[in-house]
C-alpha cells in the first residue's frame, strides 16, 4: 500500500509524533544513519512542531527553495555558456538558468506535498514534535527496529496494517489506529493516499 509519484517509484509516508523536538531531531538523525546503511531513501523529511496554543512550526529539509534553485541553474548553465560562447555565453547562459531554475522550483516540488503538510498540522497534538518522513526503498523491518530505541506516537503511515501494528509497538505505542475521522478531516490529500 505505497503511493507512487511521476516516475512511478513506490513511495511511503509516515509521520511519528514525539514529545519534544530533540526527540524528533534525534529520530530524523536515525533516519538518516538507516538511509546510509541502504535500509531507505529520504525524499523528504519536515518537523512540524505544535505549541500548547496549537501554533505549528514546520521546517522542510528538502522542498527546493526558488532562490536556491534560481542560483544553482545560473551557475551550471551559465558555465555551459561560458564554455560554448565565452564570456557573453556566461553572462546569457547565467541569466536563462536563473529563470528557469526558479520556475522549476515553483513547478517541481520533490517533498511532502503541502497537502499533506497541511493535514499533518491538523492530525498532531499539541505540544508534540512530529517527524514526517517520505521515503522509497523503505526496509520496513529496519524502521521497525530502530523504532525501538524511542517513545512515540504513529500518525500516520501508508505501510500495511500489520507493519504499522509493529511500528506502534516498536514505538510503546498503543494498537489503537488513528482514523481521519478522529483528526476532523475526512478528506485527506490524494496524492499519497491513506
């Protein structure tokens, strides 16, 4: 039960509640070390930290910016132009890059879809910090594992019924399911679908 994106590679979202950030961070950290032993591929990951007031702060870590993009294009197209038509070549090749990388950026968002950052603001408590996590090439039983090492809560994952149950264990969890009717959204986003 994984969504697929454009390029049709199986992709999986899960999104864990934590009692504090540095928790949070600290399994964001686990993330990442599971990602560089070949256990997962991070396409995106975003903390999204709610106040007692119900205030949500959300850090991407992978949603390319327009600005960055816009420098980055400029840069590799204005050194092709440099290369092809010298120093009149960097100066247009530069200026057609930036544009183009800053449209790109608009057009070709690679993260969480901002529906679903949005439904993760509704679905957490207060005063948690969530980490929401979209991967490919997920080892399930890998997450599970390093779950263990942390307190938490699941909020959500497009994994099977039986892996979720082992992540909610994994994590000292309850086998209670949070449903989208508990969150008061029945309509989640489509694009990763529950």
């Amino acid at each position: 039960m994984h969504s697929h994106r454009h390029d049709d590679i199986p992709q999986t979202l899960v999104g864990i509640s934590f009692t504090d950030v540095f928790r949070a961070q600290e399994f964001l950290t686990a993330s990442a070390r599971l990602a560089s032993q070949g256990s997962m591929k991070v396409a995106d990951a975003v903390i999204l930290v709610k106040d007692g007031d119900g205030k949500v702060t959300v850090k991407e870590t992978v949603d390319p910016q327009p600005a960055q993009s816009a420098i980055s294009g400029a840069l590799w197209t204005g050194l092709l132009g440099l290369l092809l038509a010298g120093p009149i070549g960097l100066a247009v090749g530069g200026a057609i890059g930036a544009g183009t990388g800053a449209v790109a950026a608009r057009v070709i968002d690679l993260g969480i879809p901002d529906e679903w950052v949005d439904w993760f603001k509704q679905a957490v408590q207060p005063d948690t910090a969530t980490v929401a996590l979209l991967v490919t090439g997920l080892d399930p039983s890998a997450l599970v594992a390093e779950a263990t090492r942390f307190t938490g809560q699941l909020v959500y994952a497009n994994l099977p019924i039986d892996t979720q149950d082992r992540l909610r264990a994994a994590l000292g969890g309850s086998s209670s399911r949070i449903t989208v009717a508990e969150v008061g959204n029945n309509d989640t986003p489509n694009t990763l679908e529950p």
